[in-house]
C-alpha cells in the first residue's frame, strides 16, 4: 500500500514570496526512501518588484512585502490546490540562511499556522533545498506540471552538487540525497551576486544575471587580448573554494578604463554597446569557467561519483549549461529552469528527502522542530 503526504511549503529567504503545495506518494513504510512520485497542487512564486528602483534587494522593503503577500498567497495556493488547511499533514518553511527581517515573516507566519492548526512543522536548510528539485526530477514545468502526478527520477550517488545562486555558491560531495560534504564555498561574493553587481556596472536592470547573459549573447566570439579575465583562482592550493570579488574588480577597473579613468562612483551604460556586450560577454565566460574549474578538480579528486547535479539561479544560464556537458564526463543533472530560482517547491521537495543514517518512522518526523 502506499501512504500519501501533503505539505504547504513557504519560502520568503530573499525577493520572492513563494507558496507551494505539494502530496507525495511513498512506499510503505515511508523510511524505505523518497517519493515515487510527487504532485504540485499549487506553486505561487511573487517576484517583489519594488527593489528595482534600487538597482538591488533592500532587507526591510523586502520583510514588509512579504508581511504584505503571505497570507493572501496561503489562502491562494489553498484554492488552487483545492485543499483545506486542516487536510495538509505539515508545515515547511525557509529558516536560512536569508534575510533576517524576510527569514522572520516567514518562519513567524509558518510557526503560526503550524500551531494553530496542530501540525508538525519542519524548517528547511535553503541552500540544501536548491538540489531537491534536481536530486528528483529532471523537469518541471508549471504550465503543464501543476496537478499533475509526476514520477520522481533519482539520480546515481554518489554525486558532485554545484549550488550557484545570488547568496551562495557550494560544491558538495553527496553520498546520498541528505547525506552531504560540502567540499568548498565562496570565500567573497556568490556568483550570482558577481553577476548583478556587473550588469549594474554596465547600466543593467536587477537581477543582473539574465540581464548579462543577454548582452553578453551578442558577443559570440571575442577577440582574444581584449578583456580576459581569469577563470581560476590565484591560491593553487585552494582548489574547491570559490571568490568572485577580485574578478568584479577586474570589470569594475576595465569599465573604468573604458570610461577615460574618472573618479568616483562610475556606471559603464554610457559606453558602446559592443564594448558593453564585449566586456559582458568575457565576464560571463571567466566566472562560468571559475565553476567549470573547480568541478574538474573535484572530479579529478572524487572520481568514485557517478552524477552531476547543478541547482541555484546561475544554473539557468545557457552558456553554463551548454559548457557543463559539453566538458562533463558524467551525467549532468540541472534542476528544471522553473525551479532554478527561489521557490516554495523546492523547499516541499528537500522536505520529502529522507535523512540517511537516522531511523525516520514518519516522513516529516526528522525534521520536526517546533513540538
Ligand atoms: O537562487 P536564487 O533565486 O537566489 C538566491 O538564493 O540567491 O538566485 C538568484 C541569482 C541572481 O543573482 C541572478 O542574477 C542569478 O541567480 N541568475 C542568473 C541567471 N538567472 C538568474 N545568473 C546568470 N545567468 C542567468 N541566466
Ligand atoms: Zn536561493
């Protein structure tokens, strides 16, 4: 017989207001591993747009939009999913890292609700949860997936995993779905967050990174002495870590050069456009490269893993993509584009994994931390 679980999952870590619901179908009993097929009955991402005229996320107008979106969203995600709060088994919720102000409402909100309706609830690591959707599922799209019973696809372990987002960039080692050794992190800036920084540079929306890889398509072959930026890390002995903060120097000094050196704050729109997706286009390839980089030493150095799996916003670059499997002598794994950014899914998702090594009775119960 198979047991069925359905969660409401709440993520607020940064800009997005997100709620999803989602049942998954296990085997019984549940320990024996994860889903065999999960459903989404409702996935609610609300992308805040009151940052954009800061050219970037600021914390307390974050917190307030959240306070603003996350009831109406509950009540939402509930009528799309036809459900009634008293019919969901738990709660999952953000706890961080994050936002602190934006991490609270969420996690408040969530706390509440788990009280008020006497269900277990369960916090969830956020850059943990970015894997979920790609440990599971090798697509997702919401147009069509919603509602509908979707057969899980687990990967090969033992795995290499590349988290890359706005907040965090991690390489970590998978022996299973939970059971993680996180090999290396950013010593500065996260990649995602180099790419924002440097679109701003050059007079681009927030968030940079889809704004940037645009330009950057313009430029498909670059001349070779002009802006090479380097794709690897001075220290030779760190060979997992990550640092994006001097190459954002580098374009940072380059725009400036291009600009005739003024002084002061300086913005790159007002250079030409080839120079622009030019100097766009050698940025995108020396931070990618930065990634490919370090996932090669970790091959070289695990070669015992079977799979590759990418998460994070930066996973929805093309040209990472592209250069991934074009070098990748595994499988490579990307989560599905609709759930590369944040989202209330993922968070659902990772919730459902099981927790290798402790013994587990119910589903939620390892996670269980409020009761
Ligand atoms: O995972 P995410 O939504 O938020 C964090 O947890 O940080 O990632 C957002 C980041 C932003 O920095 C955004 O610019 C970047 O992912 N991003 C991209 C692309 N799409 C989103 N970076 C490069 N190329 C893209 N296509
Ligand atoms: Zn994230």
């Amino acid at each position: 017989m198979n047991i069925h679980r359905t969660l409401l999952a709440i993520e607020t870590s940064c800009d997005e207001t997100s709620v999803s619901i989602v049942r998954a179908e296990f085997l019984d009993p549940p320990e024996s591993g994860i889903p065999r097929r999960v459903q989404v009955l409702a996935h609610i991402v609300e992308s805040q747009t009151s940052h954009l005229a800061f050219g970037g996320v600021v914390p307390e107008v974050a917190a307030r939009d959240h306070l603003l979106k996350i009831t109406p969203l509950t009540h939402t995600a509930l009528r799309q999913a036809n459900l009634s709060a008293q019919s969901l088994d738990a709660i999952a919720v953000t706890l961080g890292p994050g936002l602190i102000g934006a991490l609270m409402v969420g996690t408040l909100f969530a706390q509440g609700l788990s009280f008020a309706l006497n269900k277990p609830l369960i916090g969830v690591n956020h850059v943990d949860a970015h894997l979920a959707p790609a440990l599971l599922l090798s697509q997702f799209n919401p147009d069509v997936d919603v509602g509908r019973w979707i057969d899980t696809q687990p990967i090969e372990y033992p795995a290499l995993a590349l988290t890359v987002s706005g907040g965090h960039c991690h390489l970590s080692y998978l022996k299973s779905a939970t059971d993680r050794l996180l090999l290396g992190h950013t010593a500065d800036d996260a990649c995602g967050e180099a790419f924002d920084k440097v679109a701003k540079l050059l007079g681009l929306p927030y968030p940079g990174g889809p704004h940037l890889e645009k330009l950057a398509l313009k430029k498909s072959t670059l001349h070779p002495l002009r802006h090479k930026f380097p794709a690897t890390l001075a220290d030779k002995n760190n060979r997992f870590g990550f640092s994006y903060s001097g190459l954002k120097t580098q374009v940072l000094e380059t725009i400036r050069k291009g600009l005739g050196y003024p002084q002061g704050r300086i913005s790159g729109a007002s250079l030409s456009e080839d120079e622009k997706s030019e100097i766009a286009a050698a940025f995108q390839d020396a931070a990618i490269g930065q990634l490919l980089d370090r996932l090669h030493n970790a091959l070289n150095e695990y070669s015992d893993a079977r799979t590759v799996v990418i998460a994070g916003g930066v996973a929805a670059n093309q040209k990472f993509r592209k250069k991934l499997l074009e070098t990748c002598p595994l499988n490579a794994r990307f989560a599905p584009l609709s759930l590369c950014s944040d989202n209330a899914t993922m968070i659902a998702l990772h919730s459902f994994l099981p927790n290798a090594g402790l013994p587990s009775p119910h589903p939620f119960s390892r996670y269980n931390y409020s009761k």
